[in-house]
C-alpha cells in the first residue's frame, strides 16, 4: 500500500507521459512488482531503463518497507530520461522527508528508513541520493 502523497505523486508523473505518449508501466505492473519485492524480501533492485523514474519510485517503496539499507539501481540510456528522472527522484525524496513539493502536503514526516537511489547515464553513476 503507498502512502497517499506517494500515489499523489506517483499519478502525476504517469499522467504526464501518458500526455507526452510515452509508456510507463501499468499500475497493475507496479503493484506486482511491489509485491514481489516486499514478499520475497529483496532489498537490492535492478532496473533497465527508469524513464521519468515512475516505475523506479514503485521499486523504492516496495525496497524500503525490506531494509534501512535497500538499493535500488536504475540505468537509462537517455540523457532526457535521465535528467526528468534525476528531477522526480529529488522530489519523491522530498515527500519523504516531509517536505512539499508541487502543493502536496505529506503525511510523512520523517524517512522511516535510510534508502538509495542510483540512476546511471551510459555506464557511469552520474547521480544518487539517500
């Protein structure tokens, strides 16, 4: 289950590709992944390509309920998706150390656990924040 201001957001991100026609993964997707991860305990996750980074934020949800410690490592090939990628991770960020971003006004208050994400640009870790 996310949090509110997470699915708020996680909304926002999907309705503006779907905008723009650019798939992401279906929600249905999201929620099997989510699943798996938090089932199987995985706390270390790999994605091929993080786009805006929706997929990659479902991915981050489902690793932080596992460990204070979990990865999620995202790669792209498309400096565009990278960048909108690095932008979205900042915010999600954001929204859980209780700040608000674009209006939302977060029930979380504090991370409840100590996370990371990397997101690669052609082989190279160009960012990463926890």
């Amino acid at each position: 289950m996310l949090d509110w201001d997470v699915e708020k957001f996680l909304r926002k991100l999907k309705k503006s590709w779907e905008e723009r026609n650019v798939p992401n993964i279906s929600w249905n997707t999201a929620d099997f992944l989510r699943n798996l991860i938090t089932s199987n305990d995985y706390k270390t996750v790999f994605e091929i390509w993080s786009a805006n980074g929706f997929s990659t934020v479902h991915l981050a949800e489902a690793v932080r309920v596992n460990s204070p410690d979990g990865v999620v490592v995202s790669v792209d090939l498309s400096r565009h998706a990278y960048e909108e990628a690095c932008e979205n991770f900042e915010s999600y960020e954001q929204i859980l150390a209780g700040a608000n971003p674009d209006g939302l006004s977060p029930s979380v208050k504090e991370p409840k656990t100590k996370w990371n994400i990397y997101s690669c640009s052609i082989g190279s870790i160009d960012y990463y924040f926890g």
